[in-house]
C-alpha cells in the first residue's frame, strides 16, 4: 500500500505556468513508472505524463513541448512542471503509481485554466 498526495493546483490565466507535485509515502523506485493523469467534466481519465525508473517519459501530444515530468527518488516525489496553460488543461490532475498488479491513485488536484 501506499499514499500518494498531490499538491500544487489552482488556478491561472492562459499563458500561465503551475508545478504539481506528488508525494509518495514510500520509496517510488517499488513502481515500474510513475504518472499524473487527468479528468476534465464529463471525460473520460487521461495519460498526461509518465516517468519510469530509469527517467524514460512519455507525453500526450496534448501537452509535449508544454509539459515536463520529473522525480525525486530520494524525496519519493514526482513533479510535474505546467508552462503555457490553455483552457483546455482545466481538469483534476491524478498522481499515479503503477506496479505489476495495478496502480495506486492520489486524491486529485484542481487545475482551473481560465481564458
């Protein structure tokens, strides 16, 4: 088992940048890749960034080139950097952990971009 707690939203003009951070209750290197995953109203969760062991990550077309995911092993964080936020990234923003068996979620995060 493990906690994973989100901190970091808000809200932000277009334009703007916000730096969410997860925090693990235990060692993150346990996970095959970390990720932050968001839910806009009415849609479905999506993949926004992930970052595995060994520092490989992978983008949404929605956001490469905007976005940057990065970790701390040694402080179990994993940080996501926001630069030119648009309305369409408004959503609740997921940390997630993701292991052989499943995954572990974080309680959400608000990012409100406003226009």
């Amino acid at each position: 088992q493990v906690q994973l707690v989100e901190s970091g939203g808000g809200l932000m003009q277009a334009g703007g940048s916000l730096r969410l951070s997860c925090s693990a209750s235990r060692s993150i290197l346990n996970f095959n890749y970390m990720g932050w995953y968001r839910q806009a109203p009415g849609k479905q969760r999506e993949m926004v960034a992930t970052i595995t062991n060994s520092g490989s990550t992978a983008y949404a077309d929605s956001v490469k080139g905007r976005f940057a995911i990065s970790r701390d092993n040694a402080k179990n964080t994993v940080t996501l950097q926001m630069n030119s936020l648009k309305p369409d990234d408004t959503a609740v923003y997921y940390c997630n952990a993701h292991f052989a068996y499943g995954n572990y979620w974080g309680q959400g995060t608000q990012v409100t971009v406003s226009s």
